[in-house]
C-alpha cells in the first residue's frame, strides 16, 4: 500500500518528543516525512528537516510557510503533527483543520474549553480527522484492559485509581531551565501545570478503560517551589457518569519517581492493575481468586491487543511503539476505515474542560465542579 505524505510541526533537533513522533509515523511503512516546519528558529528548522531527508521545498521556516507550501500541492501531506508549545496548538490545529487536513495534535490540543469546542466543530465540518496524541491508550495491554470491561469480565466498575507522577522538575536549582520553566508559565502552559501537562493523560486513560466520561472533580493544587505560578502537584477526585469513583495524584515534585504512570481499575468481580513502566503486563485479580500476571503476546488476549503488539512474548514495546500504534489507526481512519481507540478532538476537549475544572475547585478549596465541556452537559 502506497505510503502517505507526513508533515511535523515542532519536535525539532532537541525535542524531547519529536523522535517518538518520528518513530511512531514511520515504524509500519505507513508515513513518509514530506514536510517539516520543526523549529522556532527558522534556518535551523530547515537544515534539521532536510538532514532527515525532506526536500529543500518542503523544509519551510514555519508553520505559515508549511500551510501555504503545502495546501496547493498536488501530493500536499496526508496529515499534520502539531508538537509545539500549549499556546500555539489552536491556531495551528485549527488552520490546518480548515485548510482540508488531517491533524494530530500533542495535549493539551487547546488552551481554553472554548477553543476546544471550536476545534471539535471544525472537525465536523470539514469532515478532517483531527487526532491528540494520548499514546498511552495505545499499549496493547491498555486495550486489553479496556475489552475486559466491556465484556463485563470485572463486572461494573466501582474505583479507579491512578497516578503520573514524576520527580524530574523537583530540583529547585533547577527551575529557571527553559526545558521546564515554560511548563509552569501561564503565557505558555494555560491555566494548568502539572495536571494539564501529565494528569491529563491520566485522566484520559481512566475514562478510556472505563468506557465512561468524567461528571465532576473536586481538585487540590500545591506549587511546592516558590518560583512557580501553576502547580507541580495535585490531587483530584472524580466521578464518572456511570457512577465510578476516581482518585488521581499528578505530580512533578516526587524525587524517586521516574515515570511514574499506573492505574488500577476495580470492579464488581474483579480488578486490573497497569503501569507504564512495565508495559507488557496486567495484574488481574478476580473476585475470591489468585493474582494473575497477563503478558504481552500471549495466547488468549482480545483481538485488539494482539493487533497493536509487534515483536514476540517477553520482548519490550515501549513509548515510541504505543505513539506508532496511534499513527497505525489514523493511517487505517485516513484510508476509510474506522478504528474504535483513536483518541479525537472531543478527547481533547473533555480533557481541557477537566482543566478547568480542577482549577476552579483548587481555586475553592477542594469544591466539587461539574467537569463537562458546556456543549456536552
């Protein structure tokens, strides 16, 4: 099958994300890199993307270039990976969307809840695929959690507990780096630091494997070093509709935690048990029964998760695999299929309304607030 044109905003030389986009896009022969405005730094954005092989005319100085290069080519691209800043992720997304291209957008996809609601009526409109890129719903052990409750294996779920929680911002000394500093500016990071930029995906992953959507929350935030105006901590409690409970910790303070992304899912008769660092297992624990480890590649797992797992049993698949296996759907949704797990625009926008929410309930003290995006209530 013919390969599809692939353009990238961002992720330039340095980028802490931009190779996993790069690796994840072109693992399965799906993508081709066509274009590429990938720095803020117009000629090194260029040189950067014709050292990765992208022609000399399709390595534009920035996202303005990259749209007017490529709306009138006849190959233009097949799709758009926004991985810039917060602040810049609407206009970006949001011209593409309306120029007739598909995007994949990094999270949060907007700054406000109404920029989010615009982005999804976009989408509509133009018929365009506009993605966000929650990989982590894409491990294969991800969707098997997810096809054993919807085959009603643990019963109805009661509890949900998760956590990101990291330590690599807690150095003080370490504050003003620009690598980390932008994360707790309200200019560049919105009203949100550590839950907008990791609990979020936590979040998501909650109402992901539930096959639920949050209700409300109740939040608390903690800025624990002085230099920063949004938070490195919080803790939310949540409700789904169907009435599960949730409990989340994000953090980017805990000194000792690497990664730092688990999530249990507790049901009527049974309960799971993920974590990022050990991707290619599920604890599962049936009601009265024995503790079992589920693995990666074995024999007897969901359709599903047998799809989006490549090498054999025992072998990692990490980071770089689960962003591929996003690119695998949107080239399966881009070619006319339909792909169930594809995290959409309305993913991003529920996720900017919990946002919100959190910091109007941290704002309160901990009040309890509706978390649902206006055009969803």
């Amino acid at each position: 099958m013919k390969r599809l044109n692939w353009g990238m905003i961002g992720g330039g030389f340095g980028s802490q994300i931009g190779p996993a986009h790069r690796l994840g896009a072109q693992a399965d022969g799906n993508f081709v890199l066509a274009a590429g405005a990938l720095d803020h730094d117009a000629e090194k954005g260029r040189a950067y993307a014709q050292s990765l092989g992208v022609s000399a005319d399709r390595a534009y100085g920035d996202w303005h270039e990259m749209l007017a290069g490529e709306v009138g080519r006849e190959d233009r691209v097949d799709l758009v990976t926004v991985a810039t800043p917060n602040s810049t992720h609407f206009e970006i997304t949001k011209s593409f969307l309306e120029a007739g291209f598909n995007v994949l957008c990094e999270k949060p996809m907007t700054m406000t809840v109404e920029e989010g609601e615009e982005i999804v009526k976009i989408a509509e409109k133009s018929g365009k695929i506009c993605a966000v890129n929650y990989c982590y719903s894409a491990y294969p052990m991800v969707r098997e959690m997810r096809e054993i409750v919807r085959s009603g294996q643990i019963g109805k779920v009661r509890l949900i507990v998760t956590n990101f929680s990291h330590g690599h911002h807690g150095d003080a000394t370490d504050a003003d780096n620009p690598r980390v500093r932008w994360r707790y500016d309200p200019a560049m990071a919105g009203v949100s630091g550590q839950f907008a930029d990791c609990g979020i995906h936590a979040l998501h992953m909650a109402s992901f494997i539930a096959g639920d959507q949050v209700r409300s929350l109740s939040a608390d935030f903690a800025s624990t070093i002085a230099s920063r105006t949004l938070e490195d901590d919080a803790m939310v409690n949540f409700r789904l509709e169907g009435g599960a409970v949730g409990r989340l910790w994000t953090s980017s303070v805990a000194i000792g935690r690497q990664h730092g992304f688990d999530i249990q899912v507790f049901g009527e008769t049974g309960g799971m048990r993920w974590a990022s660092e050990q991707p290619n297992q599920v604890y599962y624990t049936p009601v009265g029964g024995r503790t079992q480890i589920m693995e990666k590649g074995e024999s007897g797992l969901s359709d599903e998760a047998a799809r989006l797992s490549r090498v054999a049993i025992a072998h990692p698949e990490g980071f770089p695999l689960a962003v591929a296996n996003i690119y695998v759907d949107l080239a399966a949704s881009i070619r006319g299929e339909t792909r169930d797990g594809l995290p959409l625009a309305s993913d991003g926008l529920r996720s900017m309304a919990a946002v919100y929410a959190a910091v109007a309930s941290a704002d309160k003290e901990g009040a309890w607030v509706d978390a649902r995006p206006p055009m969803y209530q």
